[in-house]
C-alpha cells in the first residue's frame, strides 16, 4: 500500500521546440521539452514528484514538522516549504552560511519565506555538515514537542526516485520512441528514477556540481529501482557544464539559456537547466545526440532561483537592447 500524496495534476505537457531544433541542426520534430517546470505547487519544478513520495511517508510516520538541507538558493528547499504549507505541516530549513551570508529579498528565499518556513543558517561546512546539522535541529524539535521528519537532500532516495519512475512511464506514454532524455543532474534521485522507467541508454545526465561523485550516487539510486545492479560505468553522463563550480555561472551554460530563450521564449536557471541545456547543445555538436532522433529535455524547473543568481541577473541586464526613436537613444536606465 503506497503512502505516496497528491500534491499537483498530470501529466505536465509535452512541447516541440522546432526552432531550437533548426538552429542546433536537428529536424524539426527531432526535438521535444517535457514541462515539469509548469507543476502547480510552489514555482514548479521536478522536485514536487519526488515530495508526493517522501512527504507522503512523512505523514504516514506521524510528523508535523518537515526538516530538510540545501542552499540557500534551493529550488528542493522552495518546494518543501510549499508542500508543508498546502498540508499545514511546519518546515524548518537548513542552509549553509549565516543570514548576512545570503543574498536577500531575492529568488527562492523570498518564498520560502512567504510560504512560512524557518531557516536554520549551520554556517560552513559541505553536505555531510548539513545532515548533521539537520540531525540536530530534529532531536531539538523533538525536546520542544515536535514531531519531525527529516526530508533528504533533493529529496534524491530510492523512495523520492519513485516520482521519476512515474515521470519517465508518463513520458513514455506521451513520446513511445523517444531516443534520448536530457536532465540535469544534481542530488541524483530525478536521473535514478529516469532509468528506472526507461534504462540507461536513453538517458543523458548533465552533471551541475552539487554531488561529489555523480556518476556512483546516481548508481546506488537506481539499482533498487531497477531491481538489478546499475555501475556508474553505464550510465551516460556528461561533466563538461560544471565550470568552476556549483552556483558559478558558466559561459557555456549562459549562451545556453539565450538561445533557449530567444528561440522558444523557454527560461532557464544557471545551476540545474541551463547546465542541463549546455550540456544537450554539447551533445549535439559532438554527435551523441544526432538528426533524426527523438530527444527530450527534461525542464526541471527553477525559475525563482534565477533572481537569486546575481551574476546572472546583472549580465542579461547590461545585454538589454535599445530602440532608437528620433535621434533618441530610449533605455529603461537612461534618465
């Protein structure tokens, strides 16, 4: 008996991109996007499948209060948030930094706050330092008289991988000879559960730098899914988007996200689907995506996180064109 909640409607559309597809070299049906970044809750995103699983057993479990890590900036933590409000549940939210560490009234934090929930700042440390951390803010909500459930990292487990086990079926059932699924890869759990609906050969991860060995998280991931061994050695993975780091903008990834835009009005983010796309235009351009082959890419949202990204924002900005009216140079900063 599944403990799996509802917390949004399927399936999300299935779109072609012909215009992104001719300007890339492929035919016009050669390419599709799969809008899971038009999923009711929260802004969107993938990481609402993979909630309904491991929310589901929150509450199964008894718990009032969801507890979860990532960056300040995480589009997994947004979505946390607005689960927890949708079902009255509380949410505290650690995140690594200090509160005068983090880019304020922007992006993803605005709504976690407006969602209601709490962040906890744990200050340095890497991942491992996050769950500790988090492990303690759920033994102090327990001295307080809460009842606490600790949501993982990306919500990336083999239960939270379940929600793309029903993605990729869905996806299947909207495109039967789809040849390739593009996704970014972060915590792992969207890319595990990709293969375990469609196999290691039609699905191409773009790794973004937010795990340190991709290739064998996504591999402990996807073998209970499969039922069958997975190596990291036959998966396909592309590392080449990563840059200079997680949460660094890269040149690549940001011509990616113009062209995206310009070519079929598509927004994308600097860590995850702008990665992701850089990564598709990549596979092209060395011939593992080829013409003629039916190719996804999976949007996974994240469009509040691209307001967070201050680089960003500042280098779209200082690209916006003006319009010459009467010897009159119009610019929305002139004054």
């Amino acid at each position: 008996m599944s403990d799996k909640i509802a917390l949004s409607t399927w399936p999300t559309p299935l779109e072609p991109m012909p215009r992104l597809a001719a300007a890339l070299g492929l035919g016009e049906n050669d390419l599709w996007i799969k809008r899971d970044d038009l999923i009711g809750l929260g802004g969107g995103g993938n990481k609402v499948r993979k909630l309904e699983w491991t929310v589901g057993a929150a509450l199964a479990a008894g718990a009032d209060t969801l507890v979860t890590t990532g960056a300040a900036q995480s589009n997994h933590a947004r979505l946390t948030a607005a689960a927890g409000a949708r079902l009255g549940l509380d949410v505290v939210l650690v995140f690594p930094g200090t509160r005068d560490s983090a880019t304020h009234g922007s992006g993803n934090l605005v709504l976690d706050s407006l969602f209601g929930a709490r962040v906890h700042w744990a200050g340095d440390g890497g991942p491992s330092t996050m769950g500790d951390v988090a492990d303690e803010v759920c033994r102090q909500l327990r001295r307080e008289g809460a009842r606490p459930h600790l949501i993982p990292f990306g919500g990336s487990s083999p239960l939270g991988a379940r929600g793309y086990v029903e993605g990729g079926e869905e996806l299947r059932s909207q495109l039967p000879d789809v040849d390739h699924v593009v996704v970014a890869l972060g915590s792992g759990g969207t890319m595990a559960g990709l293969i375990g609906a469609l196999g290691e050969q039609r699905v191409l991860g773009v790794h973004c730098g937010a795990v340190a060995e991709p290739a064998a998280t996504v591999a402990d991931l996807a073998g209970p899914l499969t039922r069958r061994s997975i190596t990291p050695e036959s998966l396909r993975l592309r590392t080449d988007q990563v840059g200079a780091g997680y949460g660094v903008l890269h040149e690549p990834v940001l011509e990616a996200m113009r062209t995206a835009a310009v070519t079929e009005g598509i927004v994308l983010d600097p860590v995850y689907s702008g990665r992701a796309m850089a990564g598709l235009i990549a596979a092209v351009r060395d011939g593992d995506i080829r013409p003629a082959q039916r190719t996804v890419f999976l949007h996974t949202g994240g469009l509040p996180g691209l307001f967070g990204h201050t680089e960003t924002v500042h280098r779209s900005v200082s690209t916006l064109r003006s319009y010459e009216v009467g010897g009159v140079i119009h610019h929305p900063f002139n004054r």
